[in-house]
C-alpha cells in the first residue's frame, strides 16, 4: 500500500513539473514575441537633432570649401575670377562662368584642384565674346593650334629644367602652360624643394608667369 502511495505520489510530482515546465516555455515564448519598444518621444527628438547637427556641420564644411576655393581663384585669377562661380557637392567642385584671359580658363581648374579638400574639379568655365579679339575662323583656328604647340613646347622645357634641379621629384610635379603662364601642380616632400621647383620654373626661358600650387607632403 505504501508502495503505491509513493507511485502515485511520484507520478503528481512529475505532472507538476511538466505543468511548470509548459508554463515557462510559454512564458518565454511570449516574451520572445513581444515586439521591440520603440524610442519615446524624448529618444526620437534627440535622434532628430543629431540628423539636424549633422547636416548643418555639412552644409557649413561645403560653405567654406566654396569660400577657400573662391580666395584662391582671386588669388591667381585677379579680376577674372569674379565672373566664376564655385559650386561643391562633397568633395567635387563645378566652376562655371566666363573668363576674358584664355589662360585663366585652365588655371581656375588647377588652382580649385590645389584647394585642401577638393577631389574633383567640373571645369565649365568659357571664354567671353571679344576675348579673341575679332579674328577670322581661318586665322583663330591656325592661332590656336600654333598656341597649342608653344605651350607644349613650354611644358616640355620646364619639366626638362625641373628633372635636371629636383631629380625624381619632378616626376610628382605636373607642368601646365598657357600662353607663357605657367603653373606647378601636385605633391613635393618638403617647402625646400618647393622653392627650388618654384625658382627653377620661373627662370626658363618663355614663362612670363608663374602660379605655385604645389602641395608639401604631410
């Protein structure tokens, strides 16, 4: 008999356990389902002030590439960059606009690359009416393609004159020229060596101007 009370006894324990076990899965089940609390209202306006911040530190980042970008142009262009206008989208720039010195219309594309901060430069820049003063098609086009070849010829020479001074440094420095004004672009190790590019540029023969946008390594 007492045998039978324990069977019976055990048998209630493990219904018992069976029920408790059933009621946790289920609880954790339901747990599991809840859906993920969404932020308060303090959360959500927090969130909606940093989004704010941000795009107001951008906006101001992009203003004052414009404005870095619009004192170089003065700087090398004078009057002429006036008449550009800079557009930034992240780090390109667009410049459009007119120019009344031919020269100007390749150089505002070079200074704008040497600005800190510019990737890419977008060069819609155009010559005013009369800045050709009147010629012929004939005639411009024959002037163009002799302008062409002496800045190529002038380009060649400087870049002879910069691998004879700065050896393989040289090879880091584009040479651009346009009508006798020259200009250096891209990377040289130290200011000393800027200087040397610099002098040596402006000492050969045929430049008659000289635009230094060359960058030191950091």
């Amino acid at each position: 008999m007492a045998a039978c009370d324990a069977g019976v006894h055990h048998a209630s324990r493990l219904r018992a356990g069976a029920v408790l076990s059933f009621t946790l899965l289920i609880g954790a089940g339901a747990e599991a389902a809840k859906p993920t609390p969404t932020p308060g209202p303090a959360a959500r306006a927090g969130g909606a002030m940093d989004e704010a911040w941000n795009k107001v530190q951008v906006e101001v980042a992009q203003a004052l590439l414009v404005t870095r970008v619009h004192i170089a142009l003065l700087q090398h262009l004078k009057d002429d960059a006036l008449k550009v206008k800079v557009e930034v989208k992240g780090s390109a720039v667009e410049l459009s606009g007119q120019v009344n010195v031919r020269p100007n219309q390749e150089l505002a594309e070079k200074v704008a690359l040497s600005v800190s901060g510019v990737r890419e430069v977008s060069n819609r820049i155009t010559l005013a009416p009369g800045s050709e003063h009147g010629e012929a098609p004939v005639s411009k086009a024959f002037g163009e393609a002799e302008r062409e070849v002496a800045d190529g010829l002038l380009e060649a020479k400087v870049k002879t004159r910069l691998l004879e001074e700065v050896g393989k440094v040289a090879f880091d420095i584009e040479v651009e020229a346009t009508d006798g004004v020259v200009s250096l672009s891209g990377t040289v190790p130290d200011g000393a060596r800027q200087q040397l590019a610099v002098s040596v540029a402006k000492a050969t023969k045929g430049v008659r101007e000289l635009h230094d946008l060359l960058r030191v390594a950091q």
